[in-house]
C-alpha cells in the first residue's frame, strides 16, 4: 500500500522551528555520525527527519523521536549546515500537542510548571546546595550573578559541584553572587524535549527576574544553562554576556588570581561535555586549569568536536536507558582503557551518568569521575 | 644542408638511458643497459640520467651533439607520446635535423609492466632496436602548406557564434554556417540561463550582434555543407543555400516587422532575409569548427506516459509555458487548467541502462549522463515556488548533480523553497496514472530514502527533465570522415592533451557536437577550438609531420593498389606520365598508415621516418641482442 505525503505536516514541523526541514538532502551523515550507531537503537535522524519531510507517521516513539540527545555532532558535520536540533525538537513539539511523550518528560515539565524545576524540588528549597556554606546574595554592586543549574541545587552529589565552584570564585576573588529561589530552571532541556510553553513560561521568568535584579553578566555552572543563555534568551529580551565557569576560571588562573598548587600528578581525561564543546566551541579553557594544576591530562579516542556524548542531553537525562544502550557505560570504559585514574568533566548531567556508569561498570576503585571543580578546589592554593 | 644535418657522415649515435627518478631505474638495471647500448655498432656514448626531460638531462645531449660525438640521437625513456618533441625540440637547439632521432619507451612498455631481469632484457633489446633504427635514419624536413586565413564554423548556436567572433578577433575571415534562418541553437528555446539567471535573449542578442557586426564574419543562414575536400590550409567547401521550408517558415513568419539581430523568444535571432531560390557558395578556408549541437531526447510514447497523458510534458515545454506565464495567480496554470502540485522527473533519455532502459528503433541508448538537465529542473523548480507558492512541487531524482559553479546553491535553494525530492532506482522508476483522489493523475514511486516503500504522489502536471542527445550529424560524418564515440557524440583525439581536435589536421570540435555541456562550458570549448584554429592559420602557413608515404615512380608501375586501399580520401593519386599511369602522394592529404606500403607489391613506396630497411634494421637489432645476450655486430 503506497503512502500518500501530507505535506501540511513538513509545513507544521517548519512553522514549529524545523525551518531547515527540506534543506536536508538525505545524505544520511548525521545517522552514521550519531552516537546512537555505537549502541543497538532505531533511531537514525536521517529516516526520522525523511518522515517529517513527507508528512509520514511512524517517528513518534520513546526510541526513535525521543531518542535524541542533541549532541550536535551531526549538526556541526552537517555539508547543509542544517539544524537537525531545530526540527527534532519541533517534531517532538508537534507531536507533544497530541500529549505522546515519554512519561518522565512529562513529570519533569509538571514540575517545571509547579517549582521551576525539573526535579520535584520545592521552589524553596533551591538554595539547599549552600549548606554549610555562605554564599553572598546579588545585588547591584556585585559583577557576576552565579546560576548554578537545578541539577546542583537539588541532586546531593551535584551540589558539591556547586559549592567547589564558589568556593573558587572566592578564591579567585570574583564579585559574584546568587538571588535565590525566585531562579527558574534555565529550560535548555524542557525546550528540546518538545515542550516550547514551559520554555517560553521558565525563561520569561528568568528574564524578567534577571532584568529587575539588572544582572549585566552571569556565570554558570552547567553548559546547558549557558548556551540558552547566550543563544536562547536574547530574543526573549535578555541579553546578558554568560560565561561558564570553566572559562572564567581558566582566565584568573592565568591572570595569576586563581592559585593552584600544581602537583596533582593524576593521570586524568577530559570529558568534553556536548554543551560546552561542540555547542559553545569550549575545549581548551578546561584543559588549560588541569594543566595548571599539575594532573597528566590522557586524551581518550574521541575527544573534543569527535567526544562522546554521555546521553544525558536533549531530556534524556530524565528518562531510563537500558544499561547496554547508554553512552556514559562506553565513557568510562574508555577513559579506564587510556589508564585514566580520573574522568573529568563540566556538566552536572555528564556527572550524573558517568558516575553511575563508573559504579555499574565496578570502576569504583580505579576511575573517579569528578567534575573540573571539584578537583581544582583539591589543588587550590593555601 | 649543415654537416649534421647531412646524414651522409657515418652514424655516430647517442644513446641515454632515463632513471624516470626510479619507476623505471626500480625494476630496470640502468648499467647494464647503458653499458650493452655502449657495446653496439655505431654507438658513441652512452650515458643515463635520473630525468632525461630535465633540463640537465637535455643539455647532456645537446653537449654531445655540439661536440661533435654523435649526429643521431636515442633516448630511451618513458613513452613518446610524452617527451619525444621535448627531445626532438633540445636537438633542433642543438642544431641538427629533429628526424636523426628515435625513441626508446622502456617505462610504459618495460618498468611498468615486468619487473625481474627480464625487464632489464627488454629494455636492452628495445634500447637495440631503436640503436638500429636511427643508424638507417635519413634528416626530413617537414611538410609545409599554404594556409588559407578563413575559417568555416558549421552551426550559428552559441559555441558556433563564440568560435566565429574569437576567429574573428584574430584578424581571419570566417564563415558562419546555420541549417536555419536564425542564430542561437538550443539557447533560444530557454528562458533564463543558469548560474547566473540572465535571459538567454539578452546573451543571444549579445553574441549575436557581434557577429553580424563583424565584417570579418559572413552568416550563411538557411545553409548546409554540401561538398567537402582538402586538407588542413586548404579546405574546398560548398555550401547549399536553400529557402526555409517546414518548421522554420512557421517560425519566420513570427518575424512580423522584427529586424535583423533581433532576438524573438523561443526562435532565436533573425540574421537576415532568407534565399529565395537555392544557390551555392564555395568556400576555401584553412580549417573547420564544427558546431553542430544536440538535440533534446524526445520520450517514445508512454515512456512515463508521455504521448498518451496531456498532462505529461517535456522541462522544455514547461520553460516555455512558465515563460509566458506572469506569475499573477497562486498556482501555475497549465492549459486553462490549475496545477495543485507537479512532479519533476530526473534522466529522462539520460543515464540509460542496457536491459533497463527501452534502446531507440536503431538500438542505441543514451548511457551518457546530459549534465544539465538536474540544475535546469532544479532552477525551474526554484522558480515555481517563488511565482507560484500554493504549487507543490516534487523532485523524482536518481542522483543529483549540480556540479558545476553556483549550480549546488540551485539544490540548495529548492529544498529551501518547499521542493520535496524523492529518490528512485533505475530498475524501478516512477509510474504514471490518469487519475487521483484530488489530481489529474497520480504518480507512485518506490522511494530509496525510505527504504524503497511507495509513495504516491497526487499531481497535475509529471515534467520530464530530458536530455541531450547527439544530433543527427550522418550526412556531415561520412563527408568529412568524423570520428564518433561509443556515445555517437563527435569525438576529439584525446580529452586531456588535445581536447577540441579530430585526427584530421585542422577540424576542430566546439561545444555540444562534442559532448554534453552548459553554456559555460560551450563558450569555453568555442573559444578554445577558435585558439586553435587560429594559432595555425595566423602563421600563414601549416608545418606538417613528415612521416608521410613517398613513392619511387621508378619502381610504380600504375597497378593503382595503393590507392584502392589508401585510407584517406586523396592522399594517394593516379598521374599521367609519360611512362604510363603513376602513383602521386598528396603530402597534406596523407596520414602516414601505411596500408600503401603493404598492398605495393614493387616495394615501390616507403613511409618517411619509417622505411622498411628501417624496420629490417631493428628486427635484426632485436634477433642479435635476444639471441647473442648483447653481441656485438
């Protein structure tokens, strides 16, 4: 039985924000590209994006449209420099008005609608992270506002991340401070797992927040936040100059601001995090902190624009991946095959998954995975 | 004739041996070949170099000459076809006769294709031969002929104008010769060229107006080559001149009050008031541009249903239709009828498979990919969207192939544009119905992308892209002996080293006769076929290759064998004499074959640069060096 194309749809998914939809002419690189070919999975953007060109079902489920984790390797390697990105996520959006979306999707954007965060976190409990420690709060003589992602304010382990990076901010001797449990989720994820009314309504709130408290510059701690920052929200009228921490950090310690120590000695690889690498073009600012504080920096096979997502990006960090098909279980394998002793990285979602795949993987005692921060605060100067 | 040039001097031959950096000296033992060459009779160096073509390499030889140590020359080396003119070019500075040389090719014939010490045999052997060869050399001169400053251009399309008016440019009178009454070929039936989208009026005006404000160049609408004879510096033409008839009367009486070098759509440009009677010119001119052009495919009935559904038409009709069209409405309107959505189809009579395509009544396919057709589909398909954005448009491809300069952006764009492409497979191409749930017909296509599932597409209008095919050139083929290819185009003597020249001196291709190309490519092909034409007939005279047959009239007794079998048409002549009917040889005419030296059985012909006595010399050669291992004579 042949397929009658509906057109109307391909005219919706480029109306949603899929405009690059029939630019794409079907080589098929971003499929033999995509992360997903090192693991069984029926998800290859090229066939995905084919249906959507011609109207047809058969793209909807958990695996193939949810499957992305927008790494933006195929997007980058793209001879069309087409936004897969744009018209998977309108895809997603389309078919999340017909309410098909994985279930953990929908308990992360309920709770974004109900606390401003994907976690099922009270609202007032985002500063949690802060115990035991004073964090200054922002005001109008303070340069930086710190953001620091929902997934350290409210997870136990990624708070840590959190409280290394201000510790080094103070350090450092950076002006910086935090507002408080009026922040809302960045919405970086929300937004590309389809759901565009709890993006605009997260990052309307940021905005107006950001703009009455007059916050000029900010940092973050999640390379997530930053490229919606910086690329996002500007056309929602907030147009701030973000910065991850990693950047700046990198930059005081080579104005001499930042004190290290030096003498790590570890043998350490860097995961390069998709948001910070190949959605922001940040790769060398990490590499240069590790250097200075002395740790043997291993480079794994697939670094930099060729690193391996951790499969955490794109909302799937909120869903469940069978163990043999997650990317963060290969990670760390091949950070111990390079004889990494530890796996650094810079993304609270790239620390989720590698660490639980260290444990699953029984590299507890081998491989320590620790974000940048946390291990720069070891070599912090006295 | 200097002393070197002589001949006469008892031979004293140089013989140098080239490394060729390795791909020959890695499998061929250099010392034992140079030193064996040593040992042969009259040979008084022998020398090797890791480049013989280098300029050191060359200057070792023209040392030795001005010397005075040798007055003949061997180089063994790769194959002549390379260097045999470089080394002839160093013996002519040096000042002997180019001829006292012989080539040698031990790379093509040797190092490249046997490897162990029979290499090195075979080198020596071939190295003997050519010894034994140039000791039988006698210095030739080569032929020279008076040319004519006219060129003949055959086809007033856009390659035949451009080739005209550079031939012009060079200071030679030329004749434009055109089938029809008008100027412009293929060009005319378009409306906007690509990359760059100018009308193809205005280019054609353009061109045109320079040619028939040339005084150089005379136009001969309405005109066919009759007669042909000659050689290159002089060709005898005659031209048929004959009033329009059929198609092209049609198209003249469009003219209405139009003047000549006026550009009318889809017709071309009027050159001037057709013959009213037939008539005949004769024309001498010292060399030919051929400029004939293609023709488009034209679909047998029912191929994708053309013929047999109004509503499936050719891209060139469609440029027509769309040309007329101003663009007011949403859709496209076909036929007072409103196409919704419209299917464009790739390789139509390109491309062609045996045992997948139909062949044409005489058999042949079109295997060659036309190269334009995919950009010209996509560049209309680009245009519909733009004028006519409530039509959709489908793009039925095999491959897409916009290669040439800007042609990509045309891809580009059209998938930009809406257009939605779906890929088939030869062996499975689209079928065509009358009918649809909402459409004239409907179109259903195995599609490659989605893993050969069906998809059935709803239209109004299929367009079929086809392609060029040569044209219909028998009558000029057999008249001039034109090669053609596997692919009936006319065919040049070497893609690369001499891409617009035939075997015959002094016809030249230009443009789509040749093969298929854009229009680019056709001015660029025009203008080097005029280049070439020019660089010889700008010297006044032609200088020819002496390798030609000569007939001792001592020996002729007028059996006329020779000519009977002599390959090109004059070459060979029986003359009066007052000893009977005696073969003549028309140096110009004559290719050097051979074939007349075989049939003479007086042994009464002997091919300069290649005389029998030359050819028992390097049998002998290679029986003493194969069977004495290098023995002296």
């Amino acid at each position: 039985m042949a397929e009658f194309p509906f057109l109307e749809v391909n005219e919706a998914i480029r109306l949603y924000g899929g405009e690059d939809l029939n630019a794409c002419m079907q080589c098929g690189l971003c499929a033999s590209l995509c992360p997903w070919r090192e693991v069984e999975s029926p998800f290859f953007a090229r066939q995905m994006i084919r249906l959507g060109q011609l109207g047809l079902e058969g793209y909807e489920t958990d695996e193939v449209l949810f499957g992305c984790t927008t790494c933006n390797k195929c997007v980058i390697n793209c001879p069309r420099e087409v936004d897969i990105i744009g018209i998977m996520r309108s895809m997603r959006a389309m078919v999340a008005e017909a309410g098909i979306r994985p279930e953990p999707l929908k308990t992360a954007s309920g709770s974004c609608h109900a606390n401003g965060n994907p976690w099922s976190g009270k609202r007032e409990d985002r500063m949690a992270w802060t115990q035991g420690i004073e964090v200054p709060e922002y005001g109008p003589d303070i340069e930086y506002l710190l953001f620091v992602c929902c997934t350290s304010c409210y997870d136990q382990r990624s708070q840590k991340i959190a409280r290394s990076v201000a510790r080094l901010l103070d350090a450092a001797g950076v002006s910086w401070g935090v507002i408080g449990p009026e922040e809302s989720c960045c919405g970086e994820s929300i937004r590309k797992s389809g759901d565009e009314e709890t993006f605009q309504k997260l990052a309307g709130s940021n905005v107006e927040l950001f703009n009455r408290k007059g916050v000029k510059k900010i940092i973050t701690t999640s390379p997530h936040c930053l490229k919606t920052f910086a690329s996002e929200y500007p056309e929602l009228g907030g147009e701030y100059e973000v910065i991850h921490s990693s950047q700046l950090l990198a930059g005081l310690a080579a104005e001499g601001k930042l004190r290290l120590k030096g003498d790590d000695g570890r043998k350490v690889a860097f995961h390069d995090p998709c948001y910070l690498g190949r959605h922001s073009g940040v790769f060398d600012e990490p590499r240069d902190l590790l250097d200075q504080a002395g740790a043997e920096v291993v480079a794994m096979p697939r670094e930099k624009d060729f690193s391996l997502c951790c499969g955490g990006g794109g909302g799937r960090v909120w869903m469940e991946t069978p163990p043999e098909q997650r990317f963060s279980v290969l990670r760390v394998n091949e950070a111990a095959s390079v004889g990494a002793e530890v796996l650094a990285t810079a993304c609270p979602y790239c620390i989720s998954l590698l660490e639980d795949s260290q444990k699953t993987e029984g590299l507890s005692d081998s491989l320590k995975v620790m974000d940048l921060s946390e291990l720069l605060v070891e070599n912090l100067a006295e | 004739m200097s002393k070197l040039n002589s001949g006469q001097e008892a031979p004293k031959i140089g013989v140098y041996v080239c490394h060729c950096g390795g791909n020959i000296s890695d499998h061929v033992e250099i010392d034992k070949v140079v030193e064996q060459a040593g040992g042969l009779a009259n040979v008084a160096v022998a020398r090797e170099n890791s480049f013989m073509c280098s300029d050191p390499g060359q200057e070792m030889i023209i040392e030795d000459i001005e010397a005075g140590k040798v007055n003949r020359i061997v180089v063994a080396s790769c194959a002549p076809a390379l260097h045999e003119a470089t080394f002839r070019g160093a013996i002519t500075r040096a000042g002997m006769n180019p001829y006292l040389y012989e080539h040698a090719n031990i790379r093509e014939q040797v190092s490249w294709v046997h490897h162990g010490p029979g290499a090195t045999d075979k080198a020596a052997a071939l190295v003997a031969a050519a010894v034994g060869k140039a000791g039988e050399l006698e210095p030739l001169e080569p032929i020279r002929v008076e040319a004519e400053a006219h060129a003949t251009v055959i086809g007033g399309g856009v390659a035949g104008m451009s080739a005209a008016r550079d031939l012009a440019a060079q200071g030679l009178n030329v004749a434009l010769v055109e089938k029809s009454p008008f100027l412009g070929g293929q060009v005319s039936q378009l409306d906007k060229t690509f990359p760059s989208g100018e009308a193809a009026g205005e280019l054609l005006s353009a061109l045109a107006a320079q040619v028939l404000h040339d005084d150089r160049i005379t136009v001969y609408t309405c005109s066919e080559l009759a007669e042909y004879s000659g050689y290159v510096g002089s060709f005898k033409l005659k031209l048929q001149r004959t009033p329009p008839s059929g198609q092209d009367q049609e198209r003249l009486s469009r003219i209405g009050d139009a003047s000549p070098g006026q550009f009318l759509p889809f017709v071309g440009v009027w050159a001037d008031q057709p013959p009213e009677a037939s008539e005949e010119v004769e024309l001498t001119s010292g060399a030919v541009v051929l400029a004939t052009g293609f023709e488009h495919y034209t679909p047998p009935q029912g191929e994708y249903g053309y013929g047999d559904l109004a509503e499936v038409i050719t891209l060139p009709e469609l440029i027509q239709i769309m040309a007329g069209e101003t663009g007011g409405g949403e859709q496209l309107v076909v036929n007072g009828k409103t196409v919704n959505s419209l299917a464009l189809i790739h390789c139509v009579g390109s491309r062609q498979i045996p045992g997948i395509h139909q062949p044409a009544p005489g058999g042949t396919l079109n295997e060659h990919c036309s190269r334009v057709c995919c950009t010209a589909s996509l560049q209309a398909a680009c245009e519909l969207r733009e004028k006519f954005p409530e039509t959709s448009v489908f793009e039925l491809y095999r491959d897409i192939r916009t290669y040439g300069r800007g042609q990509e952006d045309y891809y580009l764009n059209a998938g930009r544009a809406g257009v939605v492409f779906a890929r088939f497979a030869p062996e499975a191409p689209p079928r065509i119905e009358a009918g649809g749930e909402d459409s004239a017909l409907t179109v259903t296509v195995p599609d490659q992308l989605l893993a050969g599932e069906e998809l059935a597409l709803g239209v109004d209008l299929v367009v079929l892209a086809v392609g060029m095919e040569p044209r219909d050139n028998q009558g000029l083929v057999d008249k001039m002996k034109l090669p053609v290819g596997a692919d009936r185009f006319l065919l040049e003597v070497h893609p690369k080293l001499r891409p617009v020249e035939l075997p015959a001196a002094g016809i030249y291709l230009a443009g789509t006769c040749q093969a298929p190309m854009d229009t680019s490519e056709v001015a660029n092909a025009a203008g080097a076929a005029a280049a070439k034409a020019g660089a010889i007939l700008s010297a006044g005279q032609v200088e020819l290759d002496p390798f030609v047959a000569q007939i001792d009239q001592a020996k002729c007794v007028g059996s006329g064998a020779c000519v009977e079998a002599c390959l090109s048409d004059g070459a060979i002549e029986m003359i009066d004499t007052p000893d009977g009917k005696r073969a003549q040889v028309n140096p110009a005419l004559c290719m050097g074959c051979g074939v007349c030296v075989a049939v003479c059985e007086q042994d009464a012909i002997e091919l300069n640069g290649w005389t029998l006595g030359q050819y028992e010399a390097m049998v002998d050669a290679i029986v003493a060096q194969t069977a004495g291992q290098g023995a002296k004579a």
